[in-house]
C-alpha cells in the first residue's frame, strides 16, 4: 500500500511544500530513493485526491430534500424565499412539492415555476403553481458549483402562507 501526502508548506512558501508518494513495500516506507515519488504541487489546497463532484451522477450539484411543511388552517402557499451567499459562480435553486395529504407528498413531481424541468431561482418567489387545497408543501434546495470545489451558503428559507 503507499502513501500519500501532501504537505502545505515549507518555511511559508505554498509552492515548496509539494506532494509525496511513498511506496509500500515488504521493509516498509522509505523517506529517500526510490522509495519515494515527489510531485510539485502548490500546498494542499485542491488537492482532494478524490474525483470532485458528486457521487451519484458526478455532476457539480447537490440535492437536499427538507421536510413538509402545513400550510396553517384556512390558508395556502403563497412564496418561497431564502437568503444565500454565493460566491464564485455557486448558486443555489429550489423545486417543490406540494399534496392535500401529508403522507402522499413523496409521490408528487418536484417542479419549479414551469413544471418539472424548471427551478426557483430569483427569492422571493411565488408559488403560483401550488394548488389552493393543497395542505402540506416540501422544498428542495439543489446546491450547483462551477468547480465542485465551491459551493454556496443557505442561511434561511421562509415558506409563506396568506388566507
């Protein structure tokens, strides 16, 4: 088995530190020869030895599926609104779902402002599409990054109802 590591710095130069491969074999790990593999990186940042983005579709996009919410007696879903720092090409997008019945809501589609292919991109948003009589609404929030490296920060999402 070998060994990776990947060292942040030397004597405060990013540049310097570099990455080392030590191979593994039966007497062990040697520091020197041919032992060892040094590679030229820059310091450590970026290097997540992984490939980047997501596991199950390999794409630069993360979903996250909240709980449903109950629209108070005598009212409806009216907006969705968040707030979210995003930085260097992250953003974040939401869809949802809405049923008259709470237990049922897994088997609706998840849909933005124009069905099932569109997001909720602009807060706040009005959820025109939720039918009156539907009761209990879910959101997602699907997190994408140019880089996979980067992504944005959600800090509040408000579901508002009006009678």
């Amino acid at each position: 088995m070998e060994l990776v590591v990947s060292n942040h710095q030397k004597n405060f130069d990013h540049g310097a530190g570099g990455t080392d491969i030590f191979w593994g074999s039966p007497a062990g790990y040697t520091s020197f020869g041919s032992g060892r593999t040094h590679l030229p990186t820059v310091g450590v940042h970026l290097d997540a030895m992984v490939d980047g983005a997501n596991v199950y579709d390999r794409k630069n996009q993360w979903v996250y599926e909240f709980e449903p919410v109950q629209a108070p007696s005598g009212s409806s879903f009216k907006r969705l609104a968040w707030t979210a720092a995003t930085m260097m090409g992250t953003a974040v997008k939401f869809q949802v779902r809405s049923s008259s019945k709470k237990k049922g809501i897994e088997e609706m589609v998840w849909q933005g402002p124009e069905g099932a292919q569109s997001f909720y991109e602009k807060s706040p948003s009005a959820l025109a599409a939720v039918p009156a009589e539907h009761q209990y609404l879910q959101y997602r929030a699907v997190f994408t990054s140019p880089d996979g490296a980067n992504t944005a920060y959600l800090s509040r999402v408000a579901v508002e109802c009006s009678r």
